[in-house]
C-alpha cells in the first residue's frame, strides 16, 4: 500500500520546470518530469504518476541533461507515492 506524500514544488523549482516545458531542446522524458513537477506547486494532494516518476529518474541518470531539468525531475521523484513497508 502507498502511502500519501504532501510535498510541493517550491517557487524556485516551478520555474526551472517552466523553462524545461518551455526550451525547444527539451526531451520527452525532461518534459514528462517537469510537468509533473509543475503541476504540484502549491498542490500538496497531487502526487507523481509512476509514469512520470520512471521518466524522472531516467532525467537523472541522463548524463546530457541539464541541471534545470534535473532540478525538476528531482522535485517530480521526491513526490512520488511513497511505498509502505
């Protein structure tokens, strides 16, 4: 059973997500994690689908992506569900 994460996505984060969903060189994978992470900001009940947290953690072990999109991938993966042990 998952267990219910309250975490958001702080204002300096929600803009590096902004300018991930905004740059033309942007990856799926980076887009998917960004726009998880954007659309938790100031929404502590939202929580990561397991498709964007996949996509999230393959954003953080990219060597080629950018600290901006790591930033926002990072923030989608720690509001992830949490599994209950």
């Amino acid at each position: 059973m998952a267990t219910t994460n309250k975490k958001i996505t702080s204002a300096k984060t929600a803009t590096k997500a902004s300018k991930t969903l905004a740059s033309k060189s942007t990856g799926s994978k980076s887009k998917t994690a960004a726009a998880s992470a954007l659309s938790q900001a100031k929404a502590p009940k939202k929580q990561t689908s397991t498709k964007a947290a996949s996509a999230a953690s393959k954003v953080l072990q990219d060597g080629r992506t950018s600290k901006q999109s790591k930033s926002a991938a990072g923030s989608a993966l720690a509001q992830a569900k949490k599994k209950s042990k």
